[in-house]
C-alpha cells in the first residue's frame, strides 16, 4: 500500500494596528489634558486569510482552503493536520 502524504500551509497573516475608537478618544481628550495620547498606546491584532490543507495517496489528491481569525486557529488546524499523519502513519505501519 502506498504512502499518505499531508501537507499544511499557512497563507494567513496577523497585524497589529491602533484601533478606530482609540484614535477618536486620543483627539477627543487630547484638549483636555495630555492623557489623551495614552489612547494610542493600544494595540489590536487582526489576522486574515486562509491555510490549505492537502492529502495526496496513490489514488487521492485533495486540497481544501479554510478561514482563519486567529492565530489559534492557525495552531489548532496545524494540530489536528499532525493527528491526522500520525494516524495514517500507524495504519500503514499495521496493514500487511
């Protein structure tokens, strides 16, 4: 029986930016005292795009594409990728 082969590749990408509100409150209170600019002290971070999960056996070629919000995601679907070689691994090592 031939090999499984699995394949994960992350096309999303996170960035940090000042978000909306902050910038708002910054020049709202930026009159009244000079605390205003500690608004722009935060930080949001935002990830976009995808990862492509993809099996090819002997008989098999399959890719999918799945949104991801965060970088959790990002882990968890890496995670469950490995699951998925690990278990194909054993049962090729177990059939005759």
């Amino acid at each position: 029986m031939g090999e499984v082969a699995w394949t994960f590749t992350d096309m999303s990408r996170t960035t940090r930016t000042i978000p909306a509100w902050a910038i708002v409150l910054c020049v709202l209170f930026i009159f009244f005292c000079l605390l205003g600019l500690l608004f722009l002290l935060a930080k949001e971070e935002r990830t976009e795009g995808w990862v492509q999960v993809g099996v090819q056996g002997p008989r098999l070629l399959h890719f999918t594409q799945i949104a991801v919000t965060s970088p959790m995601a990002v882990a968890d679907l890496n995670a469950r990728v490995n699951t998925a070689r690990a278990v194909s691994f054993q049962a090729g090592q177990q059939t005759p």
